[in-house]
C-alpha cells in the first residue's frame, strides 16, 4: 500500500506539471461523480442559462495553488466538503412552425381584440417557452380577473354564452355556497319519466368530475337516492376546494352546484363523444378527442383533428381538417365516432371561435357534445388553455393501411411560439368592453383586498355566498353578438333527417366499442406458403402415434392472438406423419381459426 500511494502522488505530480496551460483555457461547468474523481474544473456562475438548480456535488480544485502544491499526498474526494454549485437543466427544445403557416396565425393575431385579463406578454417576453409552461405562467397569473373566473363559473358561463346563442346543455338546478331543501324537494318531485332521471349533478367549482353523479332511474332506486340524500351530497363537495395543481382563477371559485339533462351518445362507450377545440387568436386549430398520453392504458385512442388549409398561408372557411391518431386494430365505435366528430368539425369550429371572439382568449379550448339525436351539438364547457397533448403531421410521418399514424410530430412547440409572437402584434381592450356585451353588469367576479374585507366586516363575516359579477338575459335582438342562426340551426338539428352520419350508422353498442385485433393475412399468404413443400397435410389429416393423442376432451374456442402459433405448430408438425406411421387420427387444432386469418395481439 505504501509503495502504491507513493506511484499514485508522483503519477499526480507529473499530470499537474504539464498543465502548464491550464489557467489560459476556458473553465468547465462542474459535474456530479458518483465516485473519487482525479481531476474537476471549478465551478463557474451560470448566468446564461434561466433555469437552474442548486445541489451538491463533490469538487476537487484544479488549478494549482501554494496549498496544494506543498500537498505531500492525494487528498481523497470523501475528507473534502460537499460544496453547492450551479446545474443547469436542460433547457425544452422548440421548433418554430413553417415560414407560410406562422404568417398566417400572426394575421389572424393582428386581427384579434384581446381582452387584457389574458394578457401575459410581459411574462413571457423573456425567452421562448414550451407550451407547458406557457400554460403554467396562464394558470399562475388568472387570479384576480373577472373572465377568466367567469369563464370556469359554470353557472355565469352559461349565462354568459346564453346571450352569445350557443347552444348548451340547459340548467335545471343551479345554487352558489348552500343548498335550500324545498329547491331539491320540487327538482326530484318534477321527475316523473325515466328519461327526467336521467341527469348530471356536478359542482361548479371542481374539475376532472369531481363530485360529479351521471344519475338515471335505475340507480336512483338501487342505491337508495332521495331529496335529503341528494341535499347531503351537495352540501359536501360545496365544501371541497378545487386541486393546488388548478388555476389561480378556478381555486378562487364561490362554490356551486348544477343539475342538467344526461347527453348521451349513439355510441356505446361509457360517457358521452367529446371533443376539445382549441383556438388561437379566434381561430380554429385543432380539435382533440382526448383519450391520454400514449403511456396510458387507452392512450393510444387520442385522435386530433388538424386543420388543414385550402390555401397555403391562409386561414379561411374553406379550410378542410384531417384526422390523425395512432389506435391499430379493429372498433366499429371508434370508426362511427371519428365520423361524427369529422361531421360536425365545421359547426363547431364556427361555435368555438364566436366564442373565443367575444371574451376575447387568445388560447381557448371549448368542449361539445356530439352523438344524441335528441339534443344534436352542444357546448359542454370552457376550459383556459390546456394541458394535453398536440400532434400534427410531418414529411416522414406515414399511414398505415389500418389509418392510423406512425411519426407524428408535437405541435406543442408551434402552438407556443404562435401564442409569444402573437402577443406582438395583437390589439389589446378592458375586461368590460367585452362582458358588457354578454350582459355582465361588471367586470368584477369576487371583491378583493380591502373591499374584501369590508364586504365581509358588514356581513356574515365569511367567503362571499355568490359571485359580485351579476349576468342579465339580453333579448336576442339586442345583442351584439350572436352566433350565426344557420350555426344554430345546424348545432341543434345536426341529426334531424336522413342525410347525416347517425341517421345512416345508427346506434353502436357496447360490445363494439372495444378494440379487436385487425385482420392481417391468411395462413396461405406469405411466409406460411412456402415454409413447407406443396400439398402437406393439413392437421386436420394428420396422423400420429398413439401416445400422442391429444388429451382434450372438449375442442377449445378459438383463439385469433394463438392462431400464429398454431400455424407454427403445424409447420414444425409436418415431418411426423413419416415419423409416426400408426393410422391415429388427429383433431384439428383447438386453436384453429376457420377462415385461418393471422391477428395481433388485441391493443387499446
């Protein structure tokens, strides 16, 4: 050990002597070793990079200096002290949209009036951002202003849209911070058909369903439901706040609840067909039928519906929009539901960007409902900004033969640099030049600071019972904003006649809205028709040993994930006719397919 520490010090020695240089040469950022380092560059302050991260990371100092060239001996990494220093992440990489598509994006921003509750520009003007984290700085910086609170009030949304002639779900029952039992008591008393059961009883001031009961007469009777139940329910989500993880806007909410009529859709899957529109600068872009990431169990159903325009560098009317996802396989349900929502792509677009117009959101997505003959397209709700994922298409991205799509690019990025660059360009007018026109009274959702306090000093003393902002009914012909009737007309009676999609697919049932392997090529298409020599005997003919009589009693069902295998079986069989000459006849495998299609393992 003595004789080794004594090569490792002179070893040490002569490496430090031919740095003579190493003082002229540009500084390392530090790294973090899992193990005794020989030699690390000091740690430099890194002011280039925004985001960074203070840890700890051991550090051995390489320039020389009269302490450590008096050292007799290698100090080990362990005996020096853990020193903090900078690390930088890794800063999102981002791609801007093509030269043609970004020019129009930013005429439609040129042309778009924003209401300066969205503003945040100045927060954003710094540097380049992912659409993470341009939705993070929305969500930080909602609180306090009166849209966008209205917007995730479900109850003053819907007076608010009511005047703008979107149609929406009605409101049957509707109360802020405290529920009155005779109310609840005459709603359940006006149910008297199976079809009035049949409801949705949500709180106003949650997300992600939180509370929410898809009611219907069956399970009002099985699970005991009554007036008083259905006040108790109320009253305890009225007292849940919405998650951390929410905006600033929706956890200021005043608590409620909602009650409306169930949309239930013609194919069978467990909710309603929804798709999400999202809008930049009062223009359609995509429309998302949102399933999960790719990660998840379903994910792979997520479909985008991308618009694709007539003419390159403009955005128009005429614009067509293009279905793309990555499901494989075989569901009558999801094929049916990606037809409807293509039908109705052009009305709701329509719908969506009055909408985004009229408040005035740069970056809005708006949810409807598509699939009832009874209720045609309605608006579910609004939502600012969001979180899910975006795809669009590339040059290397390809179909397959099935429809679905390998090499799908994120559209992430280029939603974000249009949302930065058309804050450039775009006009900007107050909160109440636009809820003026939707019949709000004020601008003002909740009282804050100072006046907060004074409303609660001379009253009750705790959180407001209602919204200030109060929402009057406008006539239809005074208001200033109005859908297009023939949008109206076309929402509500989308499925009137026989000229539509539902009307010619009818309704899907349960059993198939669930993926089925898709069909691939028989058992007498390449690679089987040449593994073996022509005119083998099929197993069906086959004769072997007797100690090889297969010992099932009973033929299995057939299995179409099993019939790969069972081909291989057969092929690797064929020598044992010669083999095995005893007049034994063999039945044909259990795991056979009749028409021998070859399928793939069922996927989501």
């Amino acid at each position: 050990p003595a004789r080794l520490t004594e090569t490792v010090t002179v070893t040490f020695k002569a490496a430090m002597r031919q740095q003579s240089t190493w003082t002229t040469r540009p500084r390392r950022t530090s790294t973090a070793f899992t193990h005794e380092p020989r030699r690390t560059a000091t740690a430099v302050a890194v002011q280039s990079r925004p985001q960074v991260s203070v840890g700890k990371v051991v550090m051995l100092n390489s320039q020389p200096s009269a302490s450590s060239a008096s050292s007799a001996s290698f100090v080990p990494a362990r005996e020096r002290a853990a020193v903090p220093v900078a690390r930088v992440a890794r800063p999102s990489v981002v791609i801007a949209p093509p030269p043609e598509e970004m020019n129009a994006w930013l005429s439609a921003a040129r042309n778009f009036d924003m209401n300066t509750d969205f503003d945040v520009a100045p927060l954003l003007a710094d540097r380049r951002r992912s659409i993470q984290e341009v939705v993070d700085v929305m969500k930080v910086n909602s609180g306090g202003k009166g849209t966008i609170q209205a917007l995730g009030d479900k109850i003053v949304l819907s007076k608010l849209l009511e005047n703008l002639g979107i149609p929406q779900m009605p409101v049957l029952f509707s109360t802020y911070s405290k529920v009155e039992q005779q109310e609840v008591d005459s709603l359940v008393a006006s149910w008297k058909t199976e079809e009035d059961f049949d409801v949705v009883i949500k709180p106003t001031h949650l997300s992600s369903a939180a509370g929410a009961i898809f009611m219907c007469k069956s399970k009002w009777e099985k699970d005991g439901w009554n007036a008083q139940k259905l006040k108790e329910h109320m009253e305890t989500y009225l007292q849940k706040k919405a998650s951390e993880s929410e905006s600033e806007a929706l956890k200021s909410l005043v608590p409620g609840f909602v009650v409306q009529p169930r949309y239930r859709s013609s194919v069978g899957f467990n909710f309603p067909l929804e798709l999400r529109v999202v809008t930049l600068w009062g223009k359609a872009r995509v429309g998302i039928w949102w399933w999960g990431r790719h990660s998840d169990p379903k994910g792979r159903r997520s479909t985008w519906f991308v618009r694709k325009p007539a003419k390159a560098g403009e955005l128009s009317e005429n614009d067509d929009w293009e279905v793309i996802h990555e499901h494989r396989g075989g569901n009558r349900g999801f094929e049916v539901s990606l037809k409807l929502f293509k039908e109705a792509m052009p009305v709701m677009c329509t719908a969506a960007e009055a909408i985004a117009t009229a408040v005035g959101a740069p970056f809005l997505r708006s949810d409807f409902f598509v699939g009832d003959s009874r209720w045609g397209v309605r608006l579910n709700e609004v939502a600012y900004g969001s979180g899910v994922d975006y795809r669009r298409k590339e040059k290397s991205s390809k179909q397959t033969k099935g429809g679905s799509w390998r090499g799908l690019a994120d559209d992430g990025p280029a939603i974000a640099e249009i949302l930065q660059e058309g804050f450039k360009v775009c006009q900007r007018q107050p909160p109440a030049d636009f809820l003026r026109t939707l019949g709000a009274k004020n601008a003002i959702y909740e009282a804050s600071g100072r006046m907060a306090q004074l409303l609660s000093s001379t009253k009750s003393g705790g959180p407001p019972s209602e919204p200030r902002m109060r929402i009057e009914a406008v006539p239809p012909h005074q208001r200033l904003q109005l859908l297009p009737e023939d949008a109206v007309r076309e929402m509500i009676g989308r499925y009137e006649g026989p000229e539509n999609i539902l009307s010619q697919t009818g309704k899907v049932q349960a059993s198939s809205c669930e993926t089925q392997p898709a069909q691939d090529l028989g058992l007498s298409a390449w690679p089987y028709a040449q593994m073996g020599p022509a005119g083998y005997a099929p197993p069906s003919t086959r004769v072997m040993a007797p100690s090889y009589r297969p010992r099932i009693a009973q033929p299995l069902q057939a299995s179409p994930s099993l019939a790969p295998v069972a081909a291989l079986a057969s092929v690797l069989a064929r020598p044992c006719a010669a083999v095995y000459p005893a007049a034994v006849q063999v039945p044909a495998s259990p795991w056979a397919v009749q028409h021998r299609l070859l399928r793939p393992t069922v996927v989501a």
